[in-house]
C-alpha cells in the first residue's frame, strides 16, 4: 500500500484478520484469501506485487476513460436531441 500511497491514490484498508466475515467477503470478491486485494469499479487485483499494481491501474484508468467518453457522447446526444426538439416547437 505504500505504493498507493507515494503516488496519492486514495483507498479504503480492510483488516481480515481475524474477521470471518470478512475473509468470505474477500473470498467471494476475488476467489480466494489472500491479501492484498484490491477491488476498483467491480475490478478485482488479487495477491499483487508492484508490477502487476501498475498494469491494473494503467488498465482501469483506460476503462475510466473510455466509460467517460461514452457518457460525454450519451449526454451530447441527447443534449443535440432535445435542442432539436425545442426547434421543432
């Protein structure tokens, strides 16, 4: 976590140990026990080093990005539509 932390992205730190309800938890995210895991928008990095941290945030801030896109094009779409609309009238 020191990782996340030099480069200031922000987290939640879930203790397991010694919570069973937790570690099913942790279980039914990811699969299995071990720790760290992290969780991202329904994106799961389990039993990670630095490496794989790295390509996990590079492919969830692409994810990011391109759901941003999406949105901004839905939104301008139904913004022209409903100028559209107001023409008609």
């Amino acid at each position: 976590m020191r990782y996340l932390d030099k480069h200031k992205i922000a987290y939640g730190k879930i203790d397991v140990r010694g919570d069973k309800a937790a570690i099913e938890k942790l279980e039914r995210v990811s699969g299995q026990a071990r720790t760290p895991t992290l969780v991202w928008n329904g994106d799961v990095l389990a039993d990670f080093g630095i490496d794989e941290l790295e390509e996990f945030l590079v492919s969830v801030a692409r994810l990011t990005i391109d759901r941003l896109r999406s949105l901004t094009n839905r939104v301008e779409q139904e913004f022209r539509n409903s100028c559209r609309a107001v023409e008609l009238d």
